[in-house]
C-alpha cells in the first residue's frame, strides 16, 4: 500500500485482511460455508482472525447508556470490547457466522452487535467501516435464516459499510454432509459470486445506494434535530455534517500489478 496524492493505493496482489466473527462456539455447518469462502479470497492464513462468541465476549451488555452519552471507551466490558474493535478496524472483509436459533441469530451474537451499538451510524461510527465489505451467512435446518440474517444485517448497515452480501442456506439436514448434493452445488457456486464481487471491490469500495441514502438521511438528522450533543461534536469532528462524505476520502484504488512510475 502506498500514498500518491492524498490517496491510497493498493496493488493487486496484497492479500485481504479477513475477519471471521462466529457467533457459537461449536464450528460446524456455517462456519464450514465461511471457511469455503475465505478459501477464496486472496488471502494468507496470517491474515485470518477469528471471534468466537461467548468465548471472547462473555459479558453481556449492561445497558448502561455511558458509550451513547460519553464515549465507548468507558464501557464497563471495555477490557474485552477495545481488542475486538480493533480487530473490526483493521479487517477489509468482516464475515459475521450464525446458525439460526429460534428463527433468530444466535443470543452471543446479539450480545457483540449490542456492544458496540454506539458506532451506528445515529451515534460515533467508525470511520474505517466505510471502506469495508462484510459477509453475513446463517444456516437452518427448516427455516429462520433469513430473520436470523437480519438480525445482522440491521446492524451492518447502520454501522456505515457500504457492500453487505449475505447468504442463507435452508440445508433440511442436520449435518452438510447429509445435506442434497443439489445444496452443496448451490453453496459451492454461492461462495464463488460472493468471493468474485468481494475482489472486484477490494481496494475500491464504493457504496450502495441504500448506504449513499442512509448516511445523508442520518446527516440531516444530526445537523438539524436535537440528539446526544457528543454525537453531533463527532460527526463535526470528521467534518460530515454538511457536504464531505466519508467513502470520498482516503479512497482505496486499485491498479495493475506494476511499480508506480512518475511521468
């Protein structure tokens, strides 16, 4: 990665930095999906991060109010909190992994996305989430998959990414390898379109026009109703309350692979 002209610039072959967030412990038929993703994304094994839920956030979500009011780095869990959002930051691709529990995602990952709620997009978002793309994929053995996916997708969008793909597979099995050979071909063949649409993008994340419309809908309402003062000075701050826009800065752009010559 280097600099010219106040922007980033990638060369094609840097390898992506991948974070898998699996909201159970057990690795079983979606994070099995989610490994068959990353397998093709250029990637090296070191640029692989997982958070495996409860395990690395045992806590549940006080309520207390304190990361709207003030900041999240008072949170009461923030021992636990600051090294995941670090790991949020300096991932390209966040891939969010839940089968479905009661036609929902799973309880653990409610709790991650409870936690750091403050970074919607209403409140302090951070700014590199708008040069992200994110992957959310759940399983069922009937139905569900598609509320639990939501449940996730709610938060992603409000968190300011601009490139949401999701995936949700019905499997009618209890186990993938029991599952039609009809389902395996279609998650094979999913995996692919995804991955492909996720390296078209990389080092140039542009936004959908959902998330174009969700962020100026979400300015006007900071610049011109009453909301939690701290919000309204961080947005300031980043200078987004009137015509910048956070995906026109610092913009990665990809070029051949090829040293950079001045002309």
């Amino acid at each position: 990665m280097f600099y010219i002209n106040n922007n980033i610039y990638r060369k094609v072959d840097d390898t992506m930095k991948i974070l898998i967030i699996n909201g159970t412990d057990y690795k079983k038929n979606t994070y099995f999906i989610a490994k068959q993703l990353v397998s093709k994304l250029p990637c090296q094994k070191t640029d692989i991060k997982e958070i495996v839920l409860p395990r690395d956030l045992p806590e549940h979500c006080a309520g207390c109010g304190v990361c709207f009011r003030q900041d999240i780095s008072l949170c009461p869990h923030r021992e636990t909190t600051k090294r995941l959002q670090q790991m949020l930051d300096k991932a390209d691709v966040l891939i969010f992994v839940s089968p479905t529990y009661v036609y929902h995602s799973t309880g653990a990952m409610m709790d991650f996305l409870d936690h750091f709620c403050s970074i919607w997009l209403l409140h302090k978002p951070m700014k590199s989430m708008f040069q992200k793309q994110a992957v959310v994929i759940s399983t069922s053995a009937g139905k569900g998959h598609k509320s639990a996916i939501k449940d996730v997708v709610d938060s992603l969008q409000y968190w300011g990414i601009p490139r949401i793909y999701t995936l949700g597979i019905s499997l009618k099995a209890e186990a993938i390898n029991k599952t039609s050979p009809k389902k395996i071909k279609y998650i094979y063949n999913s995996t692919s379109k995804i991955a492909n649409k996720i390296k078209n993008r990389y080092g140039n994340v542009t936004p959908s026009p959902h998330a174009k419309y969700l962020f100026k809908t979400i300015r006007a309402l900071i610049r011109h109703v009453d909301m939690q003062p701290t919000d309204k000075e961080y947005w300031k701050k980043q200078g987004w309350l009137y015509k910048t826009n956070p995906w026109k800065h610092e913009r990665p752009v990809c070029i051949e692979k090829q040293d950079f010559k001045y002309r």
